[in-house]
C-alpha cells in the first residue's frame, strides 16, 4: 500500500508559529492518498475558487488528470470575451452557417456563394461537429486527401483555400489561436490538355451554328467572353453603329434561385470594348430578328431591371427571361458534330480557352496583353489557359539567335 503523505502544517513550538509544506507549484494542495477509496487524490482550486479533486489509482494519473482540469479552464478562459453567439464549442458547422451568411455573402457573387455551401457541406459531413478550436490539421489533411483520392485534385485544392478563409475568420474572431487549414498542403493537380480551336475551326462552328445562339458563341470564341458575360448582355449595352460594347454584368445560376444577373467575375472585364467584325455582324443579325419576333409576339417579355435599370436583354428564352448556359453549350456541341469536331470536348468556356491560346501562339502579344484582352486580373490565369504555345518558342529562338549570333544564319536552313 502506499505511504501516506505527511501533514500539511508543521508547528514550531518556541515561536509558536507553523508553516505549511508539501504543496503543489501554482499553490494548488498536494495530491494525497484516499485510504477509504483506495486512490490518489489531487485537489486543485478553480478559478471560481470552488475545489475540484481529480483521482487516479497513482499519483501519477491523478495529476495528469489534474494538470488536464487546469488545462481545461485556461484554455476555456480565453473564450470567455466571446459574444454574438459565439461560445469555447462552436462547432464548425456553426461557425461556416454565420461565416456564410455574413462575410462571404456580401463579398461575393450569388454563384460563388452557392458554391462556397457546397463545399463546406462535404466538409461538414466528415468534421461539422468538431469544435473550431479543438480542428487539428491531420483532420483537415485527411478530408483533403479523401476529395482527391475520390479523383477531383482541383476540387480538393479549392476546398482547402475555402477552409483558410473561414479559419482566418476563426482567429480573428477569437475562435481558435491557429488557422490549421494553413498547414495542410495544398494537393498538386495534374495538367490536362484540353482541346482549343484554331481560328479557322472557330470560323466554320460559327457557319453552322443555330441562329438562335450563334452571336452568343461568338462572343465567346472569337471576342473571348465568358458565356455568363455574353448571357448578361443588354442592348443598351451596345452601339451598332460605332462598333463598341459595354460590358457591365454577367448571367449566372444560383442554386435554389435559378438565372441571376450579377456584376462580372473580374472588375478588369467590365468596360467598353471593340467587336470583331464577325461578332458585330452576328449581333446586328439577331438585333433585326429580336425585333421582328418583339413585333410578333403577343404576350410581352417580363421586365427585367438590374440596380434600378430596365434591360432588354440580348439573349433570352422563349419565355423572355434568362436563357441558361445550357443551351448555348447544346447549340455548341451540335455545330461541332456538323463540321467533325468531336462534341464531348468542346463547350462554352472552350471559345475563351482558344482565344487565349491562339492569341498567345502568334508571338505578336505577351501575356499581359492577352490576359488584358479577355479581363485576366491576374496574368498567372491566363497562363493556365494556353494549351499550345504554337511557333512562338522557334520566333522566339530565332529572335534570341539574331541578338545572340548576329553573324549566324538564323534563317532556320
């Protein structure tokens, strides 16, 4: 059996004094062994000066179980400040329900926001009842790696950004000392070549497209629009005459809501810009057609306004609202089995990825001229588009030679 601790006072008789020994650093009591229940005992104040007293069959366990109870209130106590609901357990769940409803949804467009859901629900089923400040990174790692193993690396990578911002949140709302999410890696995704057009193939998918749609496909393949731009386009927008646009606001569909106007993706987009001569003779095409169906219809279009402006807007259904993304997509794939392009390859954000890389492929623009041109904010994403960089590494050799070796033959024989 264990030997009993010795009392706590010890009294001097000539002074008439005591002192107290044997106590615990922090002035916490020092453990003692229970006999009646056989098992140490280590008593520790709590902050509201009550007693709390942890046992162990050791000494040892008992003040592990100890120094786990203080711990415990420490780190509970600087949660205390806490307001607005928030509280020492809130639960991821918990957190991304107000971090959506009252960050991201005031920075972000509708779309962006419904997918933003998304993605913290497929977080949510595996860690949603985790209190924030007790998320390790291993757990965070391991959501991350299911989502890539299951075959979606950009998926994952998105999902992980998505966590740093709502875990920046969390530390600065005093949620959790540490943002984890930012100690996870961020999985490598694989470069995937995807089919572009050259311009002669972009010419002949116009010739056969529907004419129902084919102004907003050649918004897209030749002007390097994103079809969302093209589907938001009013004709208030446009100046025939002088050959000019406005872009102003982008058509986008929101989960739960359906087709949106919004502002575009990009504030370098938005801005008047030239039109191509095809896409100008295209538009004023469907300008003369829109408005002999106005003239014959019997029901009126519904209204559509966008921050307090009326809009007639350039695409519609024949319902006279928002047309889906959908259906320039179809009338994109069936051109493109019409002149023996494989369909399965080639949708709306084709046209963009072909104006991109065509551009670039020239060698007559730099990057930062075609990332202008299509309104890239940054020039890294328009290097993500190019697929082929054409002849543009033997111009370039060939220039490097006649700097380099102004007496060779960089002819090329």
């Amino acid at each position: 059996m264990p030997r009993a601790p010795r009392g706590k006072r010890v009294d001097d008789l000539s002074t008439g004094s005591f002192m107290v020994v044997n106590r615990a650093q922090r002035g916490q009591p020092d453990p003692f062994f229970d006999k009646s229940r056989n098992v140490w005992v280590a008593p520790w104040r709590k902050a509201d000066g009550r007693m709390g007293r942890p046992t162990g069959r050791t000494r040892a366990a008992a003040e592990a179980s100890r120094d786990r109870h203080v711990a415990a209130e420490l780190e509970a106590g600087k949660f205390a400040p806490l307001s607005g609901g928030f509280h020492a357990d809130t639960t991821l769940t918990e957190l991304s329900r107000w971090w959506l409803d009252h960050v991201a949804r005031h920075r972000v467009r509708v779309t962006t926001w419904s997918t933003y859901e998304k993605q913290l629900r497929v977080v949510n089923e595996r860690l949603g009842d985790v209190p924030v400040r007790k998320l390790r990174p291993e757990q965070v790692a391991g959501v991350i790696a299911d989502i890539t193993h299951a075959g979606s690396a950009s998926r994952a990578r998105n999902i992980r950004m998505l966590l740093v911002q709502l875990l920046d949140e969390a530390v600065n709302l005093g949620l959790a000392e540490d943002n984890v999410a930012r100690k996870v890696r961020s999985p490598r995704v694989p470069k995937v070549q995807r089919l572009t057009l050259s311009p002669a193939e972009v010419a002949r998918l116009v010739s056969v497209c529907d004419e129902r749609y084919v102004a907003a496909v050649a918004l897209c393949f030749v002007q390097g629009w994103r079809v969302s731009e093209a589907l938001g386009l009013a004709w208030q927008d446009l100046d025939l005459d002088a050959g000019t646009v406005r872009l102003r606001r982008g058509a986008t569909y929101a989960d739960g809501i359906g087709m949106v106007l919004g502002a575009p993706k990009t504030s370098r987009t938005a801005g008047r810009q030239l039109l191509a001569p095809t896409t100008l003779t295209l538009l004023a095409a469907h300008h003369d057609r829109w408005q002999r169906l106005s003239g014959e219809r019997v029901v009126p279009c519904p209204e559509v306004s966008y921050q307090g402006e009326l809009l007639d807007l350039v695409f519609v259904n024949p319902a006279g609202r928002l047309m889906l993304r959908q259906h320039v997509d179809k009338a994109i794939r069936k051109a493109a089995e019409a002149v023996g392009l494989d369909p399965s390859e080639i949708g709306t954000h084709t046209g963009r990825r072909s104006v991109v890389t065509n551009l670039y492929a020239s060698g007559d623009l730099d990057l930062e001229d075609v990332a202008r041109f299509v309104g890239h904010s940054d020039v890294s994403t328009t290097r993500g588009y190019v697929q082929s960089e054409g002849e543009r590494p033997q111009m370039v050799s060939r220039k490097a030679f006649g700097i380099l070796d102004p007496g060779g033959d960089v002819t090329g024989r």
